[in-house]
C-alpha cells in the first residue's frame, strides 16, 4: 500500500474544514454533527474522524487554517521592523474574513458553543491567547515610538492588544448580526467614532 504523504493528509484535512463549514453556515454549531460532516464531504465516517475526533479539534484546525497565518504576518511585518498603527493592525486582523471568506456568524456561534463545551472553551482561550499575544508584538514597535522606555512600550502595547481585539470582536458580531461590512469602512468609523 503507499505511503499517504502528509500534503496529502493536509488536503483531506482542508475538504473536511470547507465541508464543515458549510454544515456549520447552514445548520449551527450546535445541530452540526459529524453525522452531517460525513455527508456533506462523501466521506467516510472513518475518514472524518481519522482527522477530527470532535467539534474542539474541528474548531483549532479552523482557527490554525484561517487565523494564524493572518497572525504570523502581522508578527512578522513587525518582525521586520515595519511600524504598523494600532488601525492597520485591527485591518491586517479583520483581513481572514475578507480573504479567507470565513463567515463572522460562524464565529460568534463558537464563540457561543465555548461557554457550555468545555473542550471548545478551551481551545478559545487558547486561540484568545495566540491573538492577545500576536497583537502585543505586532503593535509593539509603534507603541515604542510613543513611549520613553520599553517597559511603558510594553504596557501600551498590551493595553491596545485588547482594545484592538474587542474591536475586532465588534466587527464580527455586528457583520453576524447585521450583515455585511466592508472591512476598511468600519475601521475608518471607529477611527472617527474614536477620535471625537
């Protein structure tokens, strides 16, 4: 039998996520099963659970596939020296669902799912981490041209990591809840809602 190369595991991996995501869009977090996963993919029920054993290792494929790499390039702009303001961090973030096409709703139904499962509640504490932490080193180096000494960079850039997530979490259950918002268009706003 041939071996299965890992980009092929990777592929299988993503045509279950998209699979899912669609079942998730459509029916909910909650009424989403693996049951319906299989269907929906024509996959085996095998196959599925070859990859995810439950809707926690599901949801930290999802966030690994979609979030993080919009968080290694924030970090590594930084990285690079590059000073990015606290308005271009919260669009590089807001950025995966323009690209990406992940619906805010589905967020916000994690989100909501996270407060009763446990082990989803975990893996969004964890992914609430990995933004708090990609945010405070992406916005650090504009913080330092603002402060007199990197210990009070350091808390600036900590302070705005999280005003920098809730705005984010604003657009994500306002666009779930409303609808549609174009990215630019509400960071502009915020920034003029912000500044008077």
């Amino acid at each position: 039998m041939p071996k299965v190369t890992e980009a092929y595991r990777e592929a299988r991996r993503d045509e279950i996520a998209r699979a899912a995501l669609r079942c998730l869009e459509r029916k909910g977090v909650r009424d989403t099963s693996i049951a319906d996963i299989v269907e929906e993919s024509g996959l085996s029920t095998g196959a599925i659970y070859s990859h995810f054993s439950n809707k926690a290792e599901l949801a930290r494929y999802i966030v690994g596939r979609f979030l993080i790499p919009r968080l290694d390039a924030l970090e590594s702009t930084a990285a690079r020296g590059r000073i990015l303001a606290p308005s271009e961090v919260l669009r590089g973030m807001l950025s995966v669902f323009r690209h990406t096409g992940l619906p805010p709703s589905l967020v916000v139904q994690f989100w909501g799912e996270a407060m009763v499962e446990p082990d989803l509640h975990t893996e969004m504490l964890n992914t609430a981490g990995r933004l708090r932490t990609s945010l405070t080193t992406a916005i650090t180096p504009w913080a330092r041209t603002r402060t007199e000494s990197d210990a009070e960079a350091d808390a600036l850039a900590g302070r705005l990591s999280r005003t920098i997530a809730a705005l984010a979490q604003g657009y994500v259950s306002n666009t779930a809840v409303f609808g549609p918002r174009d990215i630019d268009e509400y960071v502009d706003d915020a920034i003029i809602v912000l500044g008077t």
